[in-house]
C-alpha cells in the first residue's frame, strides 16, 4: 500500500504561493509607504531628528529583511512540496520539523491563514509517516 502525500502538497504549496504574496506585498507596497510617509516625517525639533531618522531607517531595513524572508521561505516551500511527492514512502524527520517551525513562526508574526496551512499539513505529515513507518516494520 502506497500513502500519498498530496494532501501535505498541496497545503504547503498553498502556503509557499501566500509567504511570497505577504513578502513581496510587505517588500513594495507597505516598504515603499513607509518610506514615503514616515521615514521623512520629523517632528521639527533638531535634537531629535537624527534619532527619529536612525530608528526610522532601522525599522525600514527590518520591513525590507522581513518580506524579502518571507518570499525566500515561500519559495523554499513550493520547492518542498515538489520534494514531497517525490518521497512518497519514505519517511523524514526534518521536513515536519520545518513545518512545526515555520507554523510556530506564522502564529507569532499573527499570520492566520500560514498558521491555517502549515498546521495542517505538519498533523498530517507527521501521522503519514507514522503510518508508514508502521507499514514498512509492522506494529
């Protein structure tokens, strides 16, 4: 008996496609608004305009690292997903320990819809290989 594991394809590729919507939305809509509205804005007070424009420069690098992290993963996970099915009765050990990771990040960056999608697929993978396991050695 075969146990195929399209069903864990299919989440995270789904949530490959929407780590790279989030990241190249968060890299050229909500990078360029900050910049344009925030990053110039000072209150006035000399003294305190080139503490406003470090942090300010400093949040605006952080935005940029964190789409450009989340379209790289994206795109790592559409890779793995191919992986996947190409896997079919084997087991492993790291691909449900990325998930549970990228899950765990997903729920403290507050993004519903990855935690939704890589949850999931991290049950199911990880109750897939154990079905296998129980396969391929008996009970």
């Amino acid at each position: 008996m075969q146990i195929k594991r399209k069903k864990e394809k299919i989440l995270v590729r789904i949530g490959g496609i929407w780590n790279i919507i989030t990241g190249t939305s968060t890299l050229f809509y909500y990078h360029t608004w900050f910049q344009h509205n925030l990053l110039f804005e000072h209150s006035g007070d000399v003294p305190n305009l080139m503490f406003e424009r470090f942090i300010n420069q400093h949040v605006s690098s952080f935005i940029m690292l964190f789409g450009l992290l989340f379209t790289l993963v994206g795109a790592l996970n559409i890779y793995l997903s191919t992986q996947m099915v190409k896997k079919n009765a084997k087991t492993s050990n790291k691909i449900p320990i990325w998930l549970s990771i990228w899950t765990l990040i997903s729920f403290i960056t507050v993004d519903i819809i990855g935690v939704l999608l890589y949850l999931p697929a991290t049950v199911i993978y990880i109750f897939n290989n154990k079905a296998i396991k129980i396969i391929n050695h008996g009970s």
